[in-house]
C-alpha cells in the first residue's frame, strides 16, 4: 500500500501537478536549541521550492521561531502529533533513550506520518523513527546511543552530519558511513566591524538538567577567578544565557549559587529572545564554554558548537573546552584557546584580561575564523544537496529504442 501511494506521489512531481512536499520532523522543537536552529534554517531555505510542514511533538508557534531563531516560517505548515507514551509520563523532554524493546516504539507515530510526503527529513538524532517516504533525510548531528532498539538510521536515503567529531563517532557507533557533510548555519554577526565591549565574559548554552554545558563548573571558576587575580578582574562581570524547560532543578541550583554570590556579578539570562542575545554578544568581550569536562560519554562533549561561532562572529575571544567539534573552530593561540580543565581556563583568562591588545588581535582573529561557519555558506550546501535530491527524483529514465533488425 505505501509503495502504491509512494510511486503515485512521485508521477504527480514528475508531471509537474504539484510542488513537492516536505516534512521535517524534530521531538525538540518546541525547545531553543542548536539543534532545532539548523533543521529550521534548513526548511526556511527551501520553504519557496517544497510545500514544507513542521512535525512537532508539542505546540510550537510560528512567533517562537521568529523570537528565537529570526526566522519567518509562515509559509510552512505545522502539524503537532502527541506521543501518548510521552503524554502519559508528563515529561517536558521526549527522551528516546526511555525506550527498550520491552516498550512499543512511540515513534511508529512519526514513522507513518513520514509517508505522506515525498520527501522527510528527520532533524532529531532520533535513529527509532522509520522512514516511508520516496526520499529521507537523517541529520545527523551526534549518535547519542547504540544500535538497540528499533534502530532505522540505516534505512535514511542521506545521511547528514554536522562535524567531522560527529561523522568519526557516526561510523564507530552505528558502523554507518555518513554522506554530506553541512556545517550548521551561525548568523549573529552585528554588522558593525567593531565597537566598544564591556568588561563582560559570556556563555551560551541550553540549560541541560544533567548539567552535561558545565555551567556550574564555570560559576565556580569565576569566583576562583576574583580571589586569585582580585586586581585584574576588578569589574569584570560573568553572564550565563541559555534556554531551559519548566522545573529544572540543575537551574534552580544554579540560581542559588547566584544569589550565594555576595559581590553580585554574576547573572543568568533564561530564554531570550534572539534580539536580547545579539545584545549580549555585542558588549562582551571574552566567551567561556567547558561542554566536555568531565565527560564519560562521547555525546556529552559538543558536537559542534554553534554559540562559539556566534560568539567569534562578534568579535569575543573564545575559551572552550579542547575537545569535540569545538576543535574544528578554535585554533588554540591564535583566535582563542582551547583548555582541559578548569584551571586552564583560569590561567588563559587571567593572561588575556591583563593584556588588552591580545584580546583585540585574538578577537579579529576570531571574527575572521567564523567566516567559514556563515548561514550563507550553509544555505548554498542545503540547496545544493536537495536540487540533487531533487533531480534524482523527477528524473524519467527513457526506455532504450529496440535494435534495427
């Protein structure tokens, strides 16, 4: 029956009855997240050549992508198709790793959705999520866990990845050879060569309840930070911003140390809108980022690092964990540094606070390194990539005439 209606959707592209379709599919959507940023930017590339539906888990409004991403997605559809396993639990975050052989695939849900389209693009390292359609798309942009149970990232026509640490852990754990390679698209550039920055230090990341961004490990080293170089750091103050579910307890752990802090200069930011955070970025001058220390698990390390970019876009020099894609980014010494520990990253810090120049040349460095990581750059691979889809779709292959006798 899906094979009749699969040859049936692609005779009616072929013949030019209709645009072809698309869905993209994300369990996170209704989350901030990098993640959730490239499979949109994806969508909003392509929203004029494809009829394109959002395939979300829990509602999603066309304000919040436009609030968090800067991104006009009206022309798309959004379909919201509730997981009951999920519904039952009331948990905030589908995890997929909750499911064992013992539990029917809740995903069997977005797997039969996946067939009324021609093509699906499935955003959400979500490898239980069987494709139907003619064409399917796995972005993938970290293999979070072993093939087990209902494993179907084999099944994906394409396979893409975000980095080349995620392309070397897509074949050790999934023994599977990824196809294209599309890093993700980072568009926080001020537009201003370069103006005044405040004595700011700044980082960026999901507040993860598992704490897997460290940001407590970065609060603790900002208070080291002012009892160990006390005069150099006078002023300077640690902003942590970043998008968080209801009832995080990691964050509320967070707020209290915070509040413990009797010199009052460290601030975190919850869910801002896209505005607030190029505001952010504009004004500081140093980003700190330690995903990756203390890590027992490959996927807890960052994949890529898409705030980093943004941050090197506006000119911040970055200090971030060495490991990871953050690898692929930072060129240690020369437009920021890459640390192992806490206290390498104190040590770094305390040298580029006490030299102001080298915080300038580093900066310019960085800008320029993030030139390589653009939303144009992205843009052209995405269009790249599905005009061949595309064409390989539509394409009649003509019946060779018989020989003359």
């Amino acid at each position: 029956m899906q094979a009749a209606s699969n040859c049936l959707s692609r005779a009616e592209v072929i013949l030019n009855l209709r645009k072809p379709s698309l869905a993209i599919y994300d369990h996170a959507f209704h989350f901030i997240g990098g993640a959730q940023k490239y499979g949109l930017t994806l969508i909003s590339t392509l929203q004029d050549q494809f009829d394109v539906t959002i395939l979300a888990n829990r509602e999603v409004r066309y304000k919040d992508f436009q609030d968090w991403y800067n991104l006009d997605l009206s022309k798309c559809g959004i379909k919201v198709i509730k997981l009951p396993y999920y519904e039952k639990t009331g948990a905030a975050h589908l995890d997929p790793a909750f499911i064992t052989r013992q539990v029917e695939n809740p995903f069997h849900l977005i797997s039969r959705e996946s067939g009324e389209y021609d093509i699906f693009v499935n955003n959400s390292m979500n490898e239980m999520v069987y494709p139907l359609s003619n064409v399917s798309v796995l972005i993938c942009h970290f293999p979070e866990r072993r093939p087990k149970s209902y494993f179907y990232a084999d099944r994906y026509t394409n396979v893409v990845y975000n980095s080349r640490y995620t392309a070397e852990w897509i074949e050790k754990k999934w023994k599977l050879t990824p196809h294209h390679h599309i890093y993700p698209p980072v568009d926080m550039e001020s537009g201003e060569a370069e103006y005044p920055k405040k004595k700011q230090i700044l980082s960026v990341a999901r507040f993860e309840p598992e704490g897997t961004k460290r940001q407590m490990e970065m609060i603790e080293a900002f208070l080291r930070l002012f009892l160990e170089w006390p005069e150099i750091v006078r002023g300077w103050r640690f902003i942590l911003a970043g998008g968080s579910n209801p009832n995080n307890r990691y964050l509320t752990r967070l707020e209290e140390m915070v509040i413990k802090n009797p010199a009052q200069n460290i601030e975190l930011k919850i869910n801002l809108p896209v505005s607030e955070l190029k505001s952010l970025y504009r004004d500081s001058t140093l980003f700190w980022h330690l995903c990756g220390v203390k890590h027992e698990d490959p996927g807890e390390v960052e994949h890529f690092g898409m705030t980093t970019v943004e941050a090197m876009q506006n000119g911040l020099v970055p200090l971030v964990y060495d490991g990871g894609g953050l690898r692929e980014i930072v060129d240690h010494g020369e437009n920021g540094f890459r640390v192992r520990s806490s206290a390498e990253l104190l040590e770094f810090t305390a040298r580029l606070l006490g030299d102001p120049e080298i915080i300038r040349q580093m900066g310019r460095a960085a800008r320029k390194k993030s030139q390589l990581f653009t939303r144009a750059r992205f843009e052209a691979r995405v269009k790249d990539l599905f005009e061949k889809i595309l064409k390989s779709y539509t394409l009649v292959e003509q019946a060779r005439p018989s020989s003359q006798k």
